[in-house]
C-alpha cells in the first residue's frame, strides 16, 4: 500500500499548483458465465469498477492519472482456474496495485491504470510514469510493440496495457518522429532500451525500431512498420527480427488491410461499417499443441502460443445507438478458433449495455477449443 500511495503522491506533488485539473472517468460492470477448462462446473464472475482519470496541464506540463477501484465476486474464486492462475493480470514493474480485501468468493483492490507525467510542446514529449506507448501499424497484432503488447483474444478488447517506462519523442521535419523508449527491470536482464524512428513518403508512413529486449543481457529487436492508403483502404503491415542470445533467433511479422464502408456507399448493407482482416507469423510460436508455452501468453509475455494466425473485425452501425462488432481469430497451425459478437446499445446519454458471447471451437488440447464458452454483459457510464 505505501508503494501505491508514495507514487500518486509524487505524481500530484509534480503538478504545478496553479495546474489546470480536468476530471472524468467511467463507471463499469461486467459479469461473465463459463465452465471451467479442468472440471466442467459452471462459474460465474462479477466485477465493477470505478475509473477516476485526472489530467493535469499548465504551459508544457502534464499529468495524467487512471485510478481504479474494482470489486470482483462470484463463484469463479471456487473454481480449478483460480487456484491455479489467481485472479490478477500481469504484474507491472512500479507497485501501483494493492488488494484491500479478499473473501471466500470476492475481492476488492485499487490500483493505477495509467499514472505519468511530462512535458510537452509542439516541438516533442518526454513523460514518465505508467504510460501507452503505442507502436506499430497493426490493429489485432504488433510485432514491434515489444513493452505492451495487445492480446485480441482478451475479454475487455478497449482496454490495452501500459508500460512503466521513460519516453521521450522529438519532431524531424514536417511529418518525421525520432522515439526513444526505456522501461527498467528490477536487473538488467529485464530492462528494455529501444528507439524508433518515423517518416512519410507521398501519404505513405514508414518506421524502422530497434534496441535491448528482456530476456538476456545482449537480447535485441531490428524491425520496422509501415501504412499506407489502397483501394481507397489501407495496408499495413510490420516486421520484426528477435535475437534472444540465449536461444534460436526468430521472425515476427502482420499484414493486414482495414477498409470503412461511407454511409452513401451502393452496398447498403454495409454502409456505416468497418472492417479489418490481418495475417500474423510468430517464429517463436509452436506448430505442436504439446509444446505450447501457455505460461508465456498467461504472463503477458506473448500474444499467442502458436505461428500462424489470421484474425478479422467487422463493425456496423445498426442505429445511431445500435452497434454491432465481432472479432473472429484463427489459430492456423490448430485449426482452433474464437468468434467474439457483441452488440452494443446506447441506452441513455453516456451509459453503454453491451451484451456479448465468446465462441470457441477445435480439439481440446488446441489453442482455442481447450477453452469453455463464454457469456458476458457489460454497463458502462463515461462521466
């Protein structure tokens, strides 16, 4: 707890006392109801959460604080998974979490979601704290976004991880970036040391990264992304060459194209909708199920535990408070998949209901079909 508390105070005590202070924030309820992977017993898991986010700005200065408070209870704190796994996601390097409470069938903690602060002005940012650092051009996988990596099989598809670390970015010419990115471990071996650098070319853009990864004293990455318009969409795409030193260097790669339907477009079906359909190779990844490292994708490490994925979202206004998504994904090596459909109502100003089923299928011992079905139903009020 003194962790916690130290490092929000030394965020607000950063903040210039005639700092200008936006406040706003959310409050969400999701519950879920599955079976469990070991026995088959039905559980079932209710979390609430209160998001308070401050922004802080005075000249260049600049705060920002996502502070959770979240309650979870059900019959999932009963189940094989549990004891297991637990219940917390991947544990960043600054204790900013705390777990109050815990009961038979319950707990309560609070804890920072994003916490940074910096300075920032037409000419570039540098921050500090718990931060998005947002690399690569791929929107179900990143190859080169090595500190916070995106899993798109997650429950909550909005909600992405941070990274402790210092940033810093500087403007080169009209349209060119230089980025540099440092996120410390306890030792040297879990420190990562990256730069990036980002230019466009006749409305194409380009990056090209590189530096020290966890995993070894000498372990790096060399990769680079690009984006650019076709067939009035977009192409993207990203590669990545991994050197772990300690085992068999690996590629990482994604092509993907994301195109939007206008509302005057002569399929009518599809007016007001969007789609994105990408490809995904990891060569660290395993082609035999027997020897997937479910440990690495449970800690956040990886993305998935195979090499080959396709994965596709389409999204549609059914109404100006309507809306319809699913992300399908497919585990190629398998043959297992995840459909995930919601529909999402606007019920009032701000509040959001969301209702959701999680669809997997394949062998029992493939990525994807070892897993139950899931249900989840979802409010949500942005204040």
């Amino acid at each position: 707890m003194k962790p916690l508390r130290a490092g929000l105070l030394l965020l607000l005590l950063a903040a210039p006392a005639s700092a200008a202070v936006k406040a706003g924030g959310y409050l969400k309820d999701f519950w879920q109801y599955s079976h469990s992977a070991f026995d088959g017993r039905a559980y079932n898991l209710n979390t609430a959460r209160a998001r308070l986010t401050l922004d802080a700005e005075r000249s260049i200065f600049k705060a920002h604080v996502d502070f959770d408070q979240q309650l979870a209870a059900g019959s999932f704190f009963r189940t094989a998974e549990f004891r297991q796994f637990g219940y917390t996601p991947p544990k960043p390097w600054l204790d900013m979490e705390h777990t109050v409470s815990t009961g038979v069938t319950n707990g309560y903690g609070i804890g920072a979601y994003r916490a940074w602060v910096g300075l920032e002005d037409e000419r570039g940012v540098v921050r500090a704290g718990r931060q998005r650092i947002a690399w690569g051009s791929g929107k179900l996988w990143n190859p080169t976004d090595v500190l916070n990596p995106y899993d798109p099989t997650t429950v909550e598809r909005d909600e992405r991880r941070g990274v402790d670390a210092l940033y810093a970015r500087a403007g080169v010419g009209s349209l060119g970036q230089a980025e540099l990115a440092w996120a410390p471990g306890d030792v040297w071996v879990e420190h990562a040391l990256l730069a990036r650098g980002r230019a466009n070319w006749e409305g194409w853009d380009g990056a090209v990264m590189g530096g020290k990864i966890p995993g070894s004293t000498a372990a790096f990455v060399l990769g680079g992304d690009f984006a650019g318009a076709l067939l009035e969409g977009t192409v993207h795409g990203e590669l990545a060459w991994f050197n772990p030193v300690n085992r068999t260097p690996y590629w990482k790669a994604g092509l993907g194209y994301d195109y939007n339907f206008a509302s005057d477009t002569k399929w009518t079906m599809l007016k007001d909708s969007a789609f994105v359909v990408e490809l995904y190779h990891a060569g660290n990844g395993k082609v035999d199920p027997l020897r997937y490292d479910l440990a690495s994708l449970r800690a956040g490490r990886e993305p998935g535990v195979a090499q080959d994925y396709a994965g596709a979202t389409f999204s549609k206004d059914l109404h100006t408070l309507l809306k319809f998504e699913c992300a399908a994904i497919v585990n190629a090596d398998d043959g297992s998949t995840l459909a995930y459909p919601s529909l999402a109502w606007n019920a009032l100003p701000d509040l959001w209901l969301t209702a959701a089923w999680r669809r997997f299928g394949g062998d029992k011992i493939s990525e994807y079909g070892r897993q139950p079905n899931q249900a989840v139903l979802s409010a949500q009020y942005w204040f």
